[in-house]
C-alpha cells in the first residue's frame, strides 16, 4: 500500500521543523520528507533531531548530493541513525543539481560513474563489510564500521534519485529503490520503473523495489483529489508519495501553513484507506 508524507521544503527555516513534525505525528501522516537544497538546511542533522523529538514518524532524505560528502561519512552517519532508530529512516542519495555542485567546488566529470562507485560502497559498508576499493572517485583502505547496522532487517533502505534512463538504470541495479523527481506523471514513473526492473533482473536481482514520487500541489487543493493522485501513482508503481504544499508564490515558509496541510493529508490518507478494496 502506498504511504503518504508531508514535505517540508528547504525554503522553510530550520527552527520550524520540529512544530511541523509534531504536528506530522499528531495528525497521522506516516512520514516526513526532506531535501538537501545547496545552500539551505542539510538532511541529516535535522533528520537526527526529528526523529529524536517523534515517536513513530518516519523521515525521508531525497537527497544527498553524493559528492557534498565522502562515502565513509555517509555511511558512519546512516547507521548511527538507523541504530538509534531502527526502520525509521528512508535515506535517498543522488547526483545533486550539478550547478551547485560547481559551486561547492564537487563536480564531477561524470556524475553517473561516481553515483555507481558511491552507492556500491555505501551498501557494502552498511551490510558490515570491510572495504576496499580504489575507483575513479571511490577510493576506500579497509574501511569497516564500528558500529553498523544491527541486522539486515533494520538497515535503512537505499534509495536512489532517477531521471534519465542511465540513472533510471543505474538505480535498479544498485538500490533499493528510486527517487522521482517533483512532476513526473503516472505514466513516467510506469516508464521508469520499467527501465529500472530490466536493468534490476538483468544483474540478477528480484527483489522489489521502492517508488518514491513528489508531488506538488497547491496549499489549498481538497484531501479527496490528493487521494486520487495518490492512487494514481500507486497504480503505476509508486511505493511513496510525499505531497509538497505549493502557496500561490511558491512553496510555503513552513510555519501554520505547514501544520495545517498536514491536517489535509491525514484526511487524505483516510479517504484513501476508505476507497481501497
């Protein structure tokens, strides 16, 4: 069954996160979502804090830019957390807008073959292993963590942003799931699933995978129409649909108006319930 959240944007100040995820919990909604815009908030320190302040919100990362961050410290930082809270974590990492990375000072001459490198290295220290590798960008000596993940079942997913069909691809093969972009239609996340599946069998896996798709809309859009785009997503495939409010000049700071958009959603959410079979 697919899974509602709220997204709170970069443009809101991170001091009104923790209202807005009171407020998440309190409603009902499943999960919060948040983004690493370059130069706003980063991800995981308010993950960290959100979880710490909520009981059984779950907080999505979509995403880190993998080349803001060595691999080491990406995987040192996700199993902390999915240690002090287990499955509560849904972590996406990606390519980044590569502008802002120019900016950083990061970019890549090719993204796609250090998004591969990265996101094979991060799965394989956050299975416990030890390793050791030498890439175009990747390049690890006995790298083993301390403290990993207690168990496979309660290691964070591995979720991976997708648009092009390389990446589409690429996320098949080395995730758990894939991140779509804010407007992508049903059809294009039907399309992309399709792509990311046939490079996901031909390595030889069968496991599922994970859709996640934002979804703008705007602030004062009806709980019922949220409800059927959302199963409209689902239908094609979607796993995850965090809603992002949209006010008339642009995403909302983040304050009453996120709080009371998460009241819509727990609505939603329970037409939703409702209309399933």
């Amino acid at each position: 069954m697919v899974e509602i959240g709220l997204i709170i944007p970069p443009d809101a100040p991170p001091e009104r996160f923790l209202t807005v995820a009171a407020a998440a919990e309190e409603a009902g909604v499943p999960q919060l979502w948040l983004w690493e815009d370059c130069f706003a908030e980063s991800a995981l320190a308010p993950a960290a804090a959100i979880l710490a302040r909520t009981q059984r919100l779950r907080v999505g990362i979509g995403l880190l830019p993998v080349p803001l961050r060595t691999v080491a410290l990406t995987a040192m930082e996700l199993a902390t957390l999915d240690r002090m809270f287990p499955g509560r974590l849904l972590p996406g990492i990606g390519h980044g807008v590569l502008d802002w990375m120019g900016q950083a000072g990061v970019r890549a001459a090719s993204p796609l073959t250090l998004l591969r490198e990265y996101a094979v290295a991060l799965r394989r220290i956050l299975a416990g292993e030890e390793v050791t590798t030498t890439g175009r960008y990747v390049t690890l000596d006995r790298v083993a963590l301390r403290h990993p993940p207690l168990s496979p079942q309660l290691r964070a997913p591995l979720l991976v942003g997708a648009e092009g069909p390389k990446t589409l691809a690429l996320a098949g093969e080395v995730g758990d799931g894939l991140i779509f972009t804010g407007g992508t239609t049903p059809a294009q996340v039907r399309t992309g699933l399709a792509i990311a599946y046939a490079a996901r069998r031909a390595s030889g896996l069968t496991t599922p995978l994970a859709a996640v798709v934002f979804h703008p809309v705007p602030h004062d859009t009806p709980a019922g129409r949220i409800a059927r785009e959302v199963a409209a997503y689902a239908e094609a495939g979607a796993t995850h649909v965090p809603v992002l409010a949209l006010s008339p000049d642009g995403p909302p700071e983040g304050g009453d108006a996120l709080v009371g958009f998460a009241t819509t959603l727990a609505t939603a959410i329970a037409v939703g319930t409702q209309a399933s079979p």
